[in-house]
C-alpha cells in the first residue's frame, strides 16, 4: 500500500528520514480495525519521529501520522483517538504508564490504510468533513483537554496563548472565544497576530511584550522562548497550562516567582477517548470548524513538513488521499 514514513532516525536533518512509497498492508488484530484513510493532519510529533524522538531505533521503518480520519470496512466513517493503551486499563487512559501513540509502537495514519484497537475509532459527526475531523485527534483533543479539563479557568476570565498560528494554539483561540473567555495571543510576525484575531482572539501581542494587565492562566507549547513571559504575565494564583516545549526546555523555573505568587504549573498531554468524544459533539453543536491552514495530497508531505520545521504555519496542515 502507499505510505508516507521514516526510514531510520535522522536527529539533525529530520527531512533526510522522510519516504513516500510502498509498505506492507497492516494485519488486523483480533480487536483492532482496519480503517481507509481519507484525511491525517501533520503534527510536531511526526518531525519528532524523523528525528529519532519517543521511539526506538527497532521500530523503523514507521509510517508518519499521529492521527486522522477515515471509513471503516462497513463503511462507518470514524475519527481516530491516538493514544494506544492497556485493554485492561481503567479509568483515564492518558495516565497509563504503558499508553503509546500512533507512530511511537504502532504504524501511523500517513497511509492508504491504518489499524488501531477498535474503541479507539470514534464516529465522525456528518458535519465534520474527513479534513476538518483529521484534527481533532491531536491538538484540538490536546487543547480541549488544556482549557477544559486543566486550566479551571471559568468563563469571562482572562487567558494568553504563546504563539498564534500553530495547531493547537489556533484550536486554544477557537476554543477559548466559543467558550466564553477573554482571549489574548502573542505572535512572532503581523500575519500570525492577524491570524489570530480573525479566529477570535480579542487582542494579540508581540512575543515578549508586556501585556495591558495580568491574566488569569496562560497556555503554552513553546518552552524556552517564551516561559519567562508566561511566568511574569500570570496574577497572584493564576495556572499556565504547558503540553509542549518546541523551543526547548526552559532555562530557568523562576521558582521564587513560582512560590511567591502561588501559581500553579500544570502539564497536560493528550486527552482521553471521552474528551474526544465531547470535542466532537462541541464542534458539531457549535458550527466550530478547525482553521486549516493548507490541504495537500500525501504526495506532497515534504513541503508540509517544512513549512512546519520552518515554523511557517497557518493553522492545521492536513493531507488527504483521494
């Protein structure tokens, strides 16, 4: 079958990884399904996987693509929940100690067809097209579990998004204006401040600019760039909310900061099958559709990924297979 997919880790030129070709069709598990791929949307975790990040050197080669959507053999048409666990775990499946992802242990969705454990294919709502539900599974369902599930922000407060135009910064700005909140952004460049506000964002900043007041959490996927200033724009008690740290670790805790002020410092991964679930049924209540910055056949995946190795993005970047 076609498959897009790392050769081997490539930790300085993740791109030297990447193939588009033929691999093997997938055996189904007792269990799992089998599942058509119509539409998988690219996230920083698949340049992590080029690099050699979150997974063995055993496991190459291995298909690309943490998450998408798609139709099963009867012809259901689903959404994937991406984190692999336990069948005998209970309770939230992100805090199992033996949870994977897609691409991590098991094949990815950058392929004409993908095998995941049959609870882990949700029903797509009608109103979502492939492209649009190909998003949901990894930053929107990241940024739902961040607002929703984490922050305990409470509607009409006050919260900041580090960095305005990748995928699960632009889901926080949708998410966080259809919700009721106060939303305030930073971006590097005018267009990524634009961007922003033309989704909902209320007013957007300069990275490191000093804001018109303190706010009441702070969402972040940056790290180091930008951690001082999620530190010093937050009130006496507020929460910064973190799920990734694409420009490293962050060189300093600040914890006298930290203790003095009492803020909270909350890490976030993921969500579970049942935030997807209610994700869905948020969009489809509320018309809220993913800001797709580029659709691009799978032939084409390289200049998607550079664009995002760039940092030269504009919402999801999603591949579709005819």
């Amino acid at each position: 079958m076609f498959a897009v997919y790392a050769a081997e880790p490539s930790p300085q030129d993740p791109i030297a990884a990447l193939r588009v070709g033929e691999r093997p069709e997938p055996e189904v598990p007792e269990g799992w399904v089998k599942v058509a791929v119509k539409a998988a949307s690219l996230n920083m975790h698949d340049l992590w996987t080029l690099r050699g990040v979150g997974i063995k050197p055993e496991q190459f080669p291995m298909t690309l693509g943490c998450d998408g959507a798609g139709v099963l053999e009867d012809g259901t048409e689903v959404v994937l929940h991406s984190v692999i666990g336990d069948p005998d775990w209970s309770g939230d499946e992100t805090l199992d100690p033996r949870r994977t992802l897609l691409t991590e242990k098991h094949q990815g969705t950058f392929a004409d067809y993908v095998v995941v454990p049959g609870r882990n294919a949700l029903p797509k709502p009608a109103g979502l097209s492939f492209a649009e539900a190909a998003c949901m599974g990894t930053a929107w369902l990241t940024a739902y579990r961040m607002l929703f599930v984490n922050s305990g922000l409470r509607p009409g407060q006050t919260m900041l998004v580090q960095g305005a135009s990748g995928g699960v910064s632009t889901a926080l700005v949708q998410l966080g204006r259809a919700a009721g909140f106060r939303v305030w952004v930073t971006g590097r460049t005018e267009e990524k401040r634009a961007l922003a506000e033309s989704l909902g964002a209320h007013q957007a900043f300069e990275s490191g600019a000093r804001l018109p007041e303190r706010v009441d959490a702070v969402f972040e996927t940056v790290g180091k760039a930008t951690w001082s200033h999620s530190m010093k724009a937050l009130k006496p008690g507020g929460t910064l909310v973190i799920s990734g740290a694409t420009s490293g670790d962050a060189s300093a805790a600040e914890l006298p900061r930290l203790f003095f002020l009492q803020l909270r410092v909350v890490g976030s991964t993921m969500g579970t099958r049942e935030e997807l679930r209610d994700l869905l049924s948020f969009c489809d209540l509320t018309g809220l559709r993913p800001q797709i910055g580029a659709e691009l056949p799978f032939e084409r995946v390289e200049e998607g990924l550079r664009a995002m190795l760039d940092g030269e993005t504009a919402g999801k970047i999603v591949f579709t297979r005819g």
